[in-house]
C-alpha cells in the first residue's frame, strides 16, 4: 500500500513540473506510430514546431494540445498526450485517409493544416531534426 502511494505521490509531482514548464515531455515516432497514425516523423517534426520544441508557454500546449487545434475561439483541450495523438489520428483518417507516400502527406498538410504560409511551415518541417 505504501509503495502505491508513493507512486501516486511521484506522478502527481511530475505532472505539477510538467505543467509548470520544468519539465518536457519526451515524445517519440514509436509512440505516435502506436496510434496507428501515419507519417510519425512528420507528425513530431509538427508537435515540434507547433510547441517550440515542447517548450512554449501560455499556449495550446498547458490544455495538452501538441497541435494548436482549436475550434476557431480557442485551443481544443485534451486530457493527456494520448487523448491528443487520438485526436490528431481523427484528424488525419478525415482529412488524409489516402496518403501514401511523405509527399502526398505534405500535400494533405498544405490543403487541409490551415497554417499561414504553408509553404514555409513545410520547409520547417523538413528542416527539424528528430
């Protein structure tokens, strides 16, 4: 029982950090790609940009949105990573369902993202490293 307890003592501490900004969460193509998502470098080069590196503040990040998805008011808010990855596979079954290859995904991007200068937001994606 003590050694549950504990557990649940250091989670909560971590999520405190982690929303404080203390901490990033690690986030990898493994764990995108266990949603069944398509294209996972190309969808963490996004969560990458979009929250400067896990690392922007007073953005759609403190709701858990790796995305910036928002319903035109505000950002969506998710419960976790996870919630949100499930989000985003909605997203891309809707909008990208026949994306075979990286370039019909960027081309998926440009037509349905939604982002200003979309032509320079796929470069920064091709540029990021992972």
């Amino acid at each position: 029982m003590k050694q549950k307890y504990n557990a649940q003592i250091l989670t909560l501490i971590l999520l405190a950090l982690m929303i404080a900004g203390r901490c990033n969460a690690q986030i990898t193509t493994k764990q995108i790609a266990g949603h069944g998502i398509k294209h996972p470098d190309i969808v963490l080069a996004q969560i990458k940009l979009e929250t400067g590196n896990l690392k922007c503040t007073n953005c759609s990040l403190q709701y858990n949105n790796y995305f910036g998805f928002h319903n035109g008011k505000r950002y969506l808010k998710y419960d976790n990573l996870e919630h949100c990855l499930e989000g985003y596979k909605s997203w891309q079954e809707w909008r990208c369902p026949n994306c075979k290859t990286k370039g019909d995904y960027y081309n998926c991007l440009v037509k349905y993202w939604g982002a200003p200068m979309m032509d320079i937001y796929i470069q920064k994606l091709k540029d990021i490293q992972l």
